[in-house]
C-alpha cells in the first residue's frame, strides 16, 4: 500500500535536475538506490543539493530530495528567498529542453514559413483547450511560431483517448489527422500501429504534467494551461530579450 500511494504521489512532482551542474551515477549498493527501489522508484542520479544533509535525486518519477541514508524523503519546489529565485524551476528549463530533444523525431510538427519562434505542447484529442489552441494554429504560423505536438493522454495509458493518440501518431498524414480529430472527427484505427505515446506521456509526467494543454517555450519554461496565440508571442519574445 505505502509503494502504491507514494509512487502516485510523486507522479505530479515537478522535476528538478543539475542545479548544481553534476551529475553523478549512483553506486547500486547506495542506500538511498535500494530504499527507493522497494518503493518502486529507479534513481538515476544522486546529486548534491543546496540544502545541507539533503541529495537531489533524478528518478523515474521526478526529482526527489532525500537525506544521504535514504531514511528521510522530501518532495517540492525550492526555492532562496535571498535571491527570490525559484530554483526548481530554473533548474527544470535546461531538464526539460533536453528531454525534449530526445523526442524531436516522433513530434507532429506544423512548421511557421517564416519561423521566429517555437513551442512543443503536450495534447490531448478530447482536451476542450487543445482544440482551442489548435484553431489558434494559423495566427501561431503567421506569428513566426512553429508548433510542435508531443502526446499526453489525459486518461493515461488505456480507453478512447490513448487509442485516439496512437492513430493520430500512426496516420499517414499525421497533420491532418491531427486536425480532423481536433475538428471531432473520428479516428481512422490503424493496424499494428507502434507509436510513442506512452513514451510522450512519461516524459510529460516526469517533467511534472498532469493536464493538457502543457506548453513548453524554447526555453524550457512551462505554460501549464491554454494560452491565447498573442500572448505566446509575447512570451517567446520577452525570454528572448531576456
């Protein structure tokens, strides 16, 4: 019982990684590695915090904190009240642009002719503020700002959403799948079709997703929610002069 209610705890923790630019492969025999491991969690990286008797770790679920014997667990955002900075937050842009990065290839991509700016959103077919964001797509590809679609299935890994995902992901002509079932237009089931929705959907959930739509900018800063085309525009532009 304690496994299943922490591992679904942690699920909506927000990721936190290289604060302190290390990284440092964990030793198997570490305590903190088969603690965690009875717990269900598979630690990645052990990496100094910049709180004292508190290890950063990058896991499976997130980024946890926890103290060097593995006894004492800790989970949120940290941040230095002398500097006003979020530290998780910081840390989780560089985290997520090279998550990101891994999946370039199995992203539905609506690319601007004149591209200026881009943001890679997690969707949903049935997410009513998806569908929103999606008839924004030509004021967004006049704007200068390509679009890229990674995949959350808001009902997870199982039922019409997932399925509608993976056909989408399987299409022929993925865009216009894309479109049409945004458009509520049924799915075209595809036949052995092999598409990486459950991979998009762990990677949105360990960078601390749980809802659709999830906009990410260039860099790595998280919208959670809908976001009027203007008002991405102003964004980008604003972390660009930043």
């Amino acid at each position: 019982m304690k496994k299943l209610v922490l591992a679904g705890a942690m699920l909506g923790t927000s990721l936190s990684a290289f604060a302190n630019g290390v990284v440092a492969i964990p030793d198997a025999n570490d305590p903190i590695v088969t603690k965690f491991a009875e717990l269900g969690v598979t630690v990645k990286h052990i990496n100094p915090s910049p709180v004292a008797g508190l290890k950063e770790l990058i896991t499976d679920k997130g980024v946890l904190y926890a103290s060097a014997d593995g006894q004492y667990l800790m989970q949120g955002t940290l941040i230095d009240l002398n500097n006003r900075n979020n530290l998780t937050e910081q840390a989780l842009n560089g985290v997520r642009k090279e998550g990101l990065a891994q999946y370039e290839d199995s992203m539905i991509v609506y690319k601007a002719k004149n591209e200026k700016h881009s943001i890679t959103v997690f969707t949903d077919i049935s997410c009513g503020y998806c569908r929103k964001l999606h008839r924004e797509l030509d004021d967004l590809l006049e704007a200068g700002i390509t679009v890229k679609y990674l995949a959350f299935p808001r009902g997870g890994l199982q039922g019409s959403g997932y399925a509608d995902l993976m056909n989408v992901w399987c299409a022929k002509d993925q865009q216009e799948a894309m479109t049409a079932a945004k458009s509520g237009a049924d799915t075209k089931v595809m036949a052995g079709c092999h598409a990486p929705v459950a991979e998009h959907y762990q990677l949105g959930q360990s960078f601390g997703i749980s809802g659709t739509p999830a906009i990410i900018l260039e860099d790595g800063t998280l919208i959670p929610g809908y976001q009027p085309a203007a008002a991405l525009a102003a964004a980008l532009e604003a972390n660009k002069s930043s």
